[in-house]
C-alpha cells in the first residue's frame, strides 16, 4: 500500500490531532504518501482531498480539535453515498483508510473496507463509549476539564454555603461524570448507569450540613436529565437548600489534550498504519488494559467482532461500553462517613 488516507468525523475531541500526526508521519516513515481529507465523509464525497507532509502536521500535537474538520455525513450509510466517496479515492490512487470518529464512522470504515478499500477505526470521542476500548481519544483531557471546573466551583459553593448540580456531558454514558466526580470529591454523581433517588441525595444534603460542611457538589451525567430539571426535582423532593445549576457546555470538548491523551492518540495512530500496510482493513483499535488491541468492526460476535447484523438489518452491539461501577461504589463508600467536612 503505497497511499492512505486520514479523516475525522462525528464530535471533535481533544488528541485528534495528535493522532493525525502520528499517521502522517509514521505512514511517511513507511514509505507511504499520506491525504488529508477535509470534513470526514462528506469531504471525501466532495473530493476535499489534498496531500499532507511532515510540515503539514508541525505544531498540530497540542492543538485541540481537528485541523481536518469534521461533519455529520448521514448519506453514507447508503451504497450511493459510499461509492461517490470511493470514486473520490480512486482519482487521488489512494488504497486505505484511516477512520478517527465514534461508532457511526466505524460503520462508515467497514463498508469502505467491503468494497476494496481497507479502513481502520480510531476512536476518538470525549464520551468514552465507543466498544472494544478502555478509553478513547480525549476522554481523559475531557476529564480533566472537567476536574478544574468542579474545583472551581467548590470554592464558590464553600463561601456562600450552596449546593451545586454540575451538569457535564457524556451523552448516554456516565464516564466522564463517575471519573471526575471521584477526582473532584463530588458528593453525590448520578449517571444514567444506576438508579438514584432523590429523596436520598436529599437526606446527603441535610446531613452534610448539619455535620458542618459548608457545600455539597453533585455532578450529573447530561444523559440522566438536563440540570434544571435535575435541581426541579430536588425541590420537590425536599431539598431546602441554596441550590445553583451549572452546566459546563462545549468547554468540555475543547483545549490541549493532556498526556495521556496525546500517548494514546499517537500509538493507535501509529498502529492504524501498520495495519494497512499489512492491508487489513475493517478494524477497530482500542486499549486493553494498557495494550493496544484490534478488533473486526463487523461480524459474528465468536470472531469478536465489535458489531453484528441482525436478521431485520439493524446492528447489533456485540460488547457493549459498561461504565466501571465499581468506581460508583467507591465513590459511595468514600462519602459514607459521618462528620466530614470535605
């Protein structure tokens, strides 16, 4: 395989770049030539093609975001859609596809990789959801994030004696609320893993007080409820103290990738490209217990495929992301004795 290609698509998140650069430069080790294309499947369609070199991603490792672009490109989930972008391919003489983007670009790679043309998956989201790894490409510098956040907000809740209902982001997983809940002292996380009821985080709020503290934080997961309703619903239980909604937004996309972040990135980068020049396609590579792994996007869950199709067409989720819920009883436990202050 001579020439591949790179592109982002779905949500931004911190490190994409990272692993970007780990592509181009590695695939330039390799005696490759290597393509950006600009706005993920659509800018493949388009023909938003172009040439990167080793200039081309200088200074990109810190850089939050993605330099390629990204947009949500529904039509190729279609043939039609997904056979204007491999024309696109065929007039740049490019052979393989590196796929940076959540499950919905994972599909996208697998059928590229069915109709000729290798890809492979790198999973890049803030959300940590995607199946078939540990952790994903900016979970961990959205964390942190979100750490400083709460610190922050620790210390206005603590002068004027509040309760603060942290909403953070996440979509339908409660990673980033249970990780940096437990990193920020929270005294309560709810997420949409496990039930919770809010008679009891009320009781959690008296009892502080009443034991001297002089704040209570609690991060909820945005796929639980949105705050407002969240901090309703409190009212309505009983809660009677001084309580404040903040909801951290975008924020929690944006900025540097931390270390982590940027290691990660630049190892499955890396290891996409020794895959294609193998000329296999059709994978996924996540981290397992600090190891990279790959695993088939598509097919028979005793393969280990990631996905399967059912009899009516619609995937199936062979793995699916389970938050670690031992860290919600760790967080439970930590919060369980009587007469703190912090």
């Amino acid at each position: 395989m001579k020439r591949i290609a790179v592109l982002t698509s779905g949500g931004d998140s911190p490190g994409m770049n990272a692993a970007i650069r780990a592509v181009v430069r590695k695939g330039l080790n390799e005696g490759m030539e290597v393509f950006g294309i600009n706005h993920g499947y659509a800018g493949m369609v388009a023909g938003d093609i172009f040439p990167m070199d080793s200039k081309t991603v200088g200074d990109k490792i810190g850089r939050g975001g993605t330099f390629l672009y990204s947009a949500r490109y529904p039509e190729f989930a279609e043939e039609k859609g997904q056979l204007a972008g491999i024309e696109q391919l065929k007039k740049k003489g490019i052979e393989g596809v590196v796929v940076i983007g959540g499950d919905g670009s994972y599909h996208g790679a697998m059928r590229l990789t069915e109709h000729g043309y290798p890809a492979v998956g790198l999973p890049g989201t803030i959300d940590n959801d995607i199946v078939g790894t540990d952790f994903t490409i900016g979970f961990d510098t959205a964390v942190t994030t979100v750490v400083d956040a709460l610190d922050k907000i620790r210390d206005t809740s603590s002068s004027h004696h509040r309760t603060f209902v942290v909403e953070v982001m996440g979509r339908n997983a409660g990673d980033i609320a249970l990780w940096s809940g437990i990193a920020a002292g929270a005294d309560d996380i709810c997420i949409p893993e496990r039930e919770f009821s809010f008679e009891k985080i009320v009781e959690n709020i008296e009892r502080g007080y009443e034991q001297g503290k002089n704040h209570h934080l609690i991060v909820l997961a945005e796929g639980v409820m949105h705050g407002e309703a969240f901090a309703k619903k409190l009212k309505e239980a009983g809660d009677t103290s001084d309580l404040r909604v903040s909801v951290l937004g975008h924020i929690q996309r944006g900025g540097s990738p931390t270390a982590r972040d940027r290691v990660l990135a630049s190892r499955m980068g890396a290891h996409a490209v020794e895959l294609l020049k193998e000329g296999k396609g059709g994978l996924a590579i996540g981290i397992h217990n600090e190891e990279l792994v790959d695993s088939p996007i598509l097919g028979p869950a005793e393969t280990g495929a990631l996905m399967s199709v059912n009899p009516d067409g619609s995937i199936k989720v062979n793995q699916p992301h389970e938050v670690p819920i031992e860290l919600y009883r760790l967080n439970k436990d930590l919060n369980r004795t009587s007469n703190y202050i912090s």
